[in-house]
C-alpha cells in the first residue's frame, strides 16, 4: 500500500518537471535552428544574388493568353463533366439492376 500512497504526488511532479525540462529543451533547438537558417539565408543573399532572382520564374509556367487560358480551361471542365455524367448514368445502371428493376435510359430522362 506504500506504493499507492505516493503515486499521485509522484506522477503529478513527474509532469511537472518532464513539461519545463522539455520545455526548456524545446526553446534550446528552436533558437539554435533559427540562427541556423537565418545563416543560410545571409549566406544565399549575398553569394547568389542572380540565382535567388531566377529561381522562381523557372518554376512558373509560360502563360497563354487569356482568351486561350479559358478556353483551355472550358474544354477541361466540360471533359470531366462528360465523364462525370458518364460514370453517374453507369452507378445508375448498376443499382437499378440491383434492386431489380431496371433504371431509366439516359434518353428517358427529362433534363433539369
């Protein structure tokens, strides 16, 4: 019975001291990896200035037009729509013949 008399105070020091020393641990590695990347940073702005600027215009990608971008872009919707349509009207075949009565045709339906 000893044993459980000082479980208690024993776990709730215990959590007390594992949160500061973590804590403290936490704050120790957060500083020491900031003043690593602001190194860094210092170090690629002033050896590679040129290279910094280009980097990003070599990831963005060649814009059309904007008539072109949305007609690029139109065709691709009503793509996948189609395929979306197609793919509903197959599930609506497939449950109807499930439950034993078969499911309208696409021609049978009304359009919203």
């Amino acid at each position: 019975m000893s044993q459980r008399d000082g479980f208690a105070g024993g776990f709730v020091a215990g959590a007390i001291v594992g949160s500061v020393v973590g804590g403290f641990v936490g704050a120790l590695i957060a500083n020491r990896r900031d003043e690593l990347i602001d190194e860094e940073e210092i170090q690629q702005l002033t050896n590679r200035p040129t290279e910094a600027k280009k980097a990003p215009n070599s990831r963005r990608p060649m814009k059309l037009s904007d008539t072109e971008s949305m007609e690029t872009a139109r065709r691709s919707l009503e793509d996948k729509i189609a395929q979306l349509n197609a793919t509903i009207d197959e599930v609506r075949q497939q449950l109807g013949n499930v439950n034993g009565s078969p499911s309208p045709s696409s021609s049978e339906r009304t359009s919203l």
